[in-house]
C-alpha cells in the first residue's frame, strides 16, 4: 500500500480483511514482506462480519503493523 493510497480511517485495512483469505504486509523500505496473515473468515462474507471480534482483531494486528513500520520510517 502506497502512504498516499492509506486511510486513516481504516477502510483500506476492513477492504483486505473483508475479501482476501491472505493479508501481505509490507515494509516500507525495502519493500519486503514483513507478514502474512492467514484470514480464517467463512465464506461467503457477510456485511455485518466487520462488527465481529475476529475481524476486528485481524484489524488491530495489520494496523499495529502498519504503525509499527510508520514508527521506523518517520511516515
């Protein structure tokens, strides 16, 4: 994810979860992949999925990583 493509708001993030079975998350410099976290969601995703505890952790995990590597870089 390019910084100029990130929200703040976490749509991007909630987007990922919500369609992928697999999440990459990148460091910034090197362009790297730092983790890959496995989306253990059934299938077919429903809307209301965003308001539950495991989505809503995959969320905390891959926005505390994203964070983190902000940290780093001085983003």
């Amino acid at each position: 994810m390019r910084r100029s493509q990130f929200n703040g708001e976490g749509i991007v993030i909630d987007e990922a979860i919500y369609l992928a079975d697999k999440v990459l998350v990148m460091s910034a410099s090197p362009g790297t992949i730092k983790q890959i976290i496995n989306i253990d969601l059934p299938r077919p995703r429903h809307l209301d999925l965003k308001y539950e505890n495991k989505f809503n952790d995959y969320k905390s995990q891959i926005w505390n990583l994203l964070k983190t590597e902000s940290i780093i870089n001085n983003f």
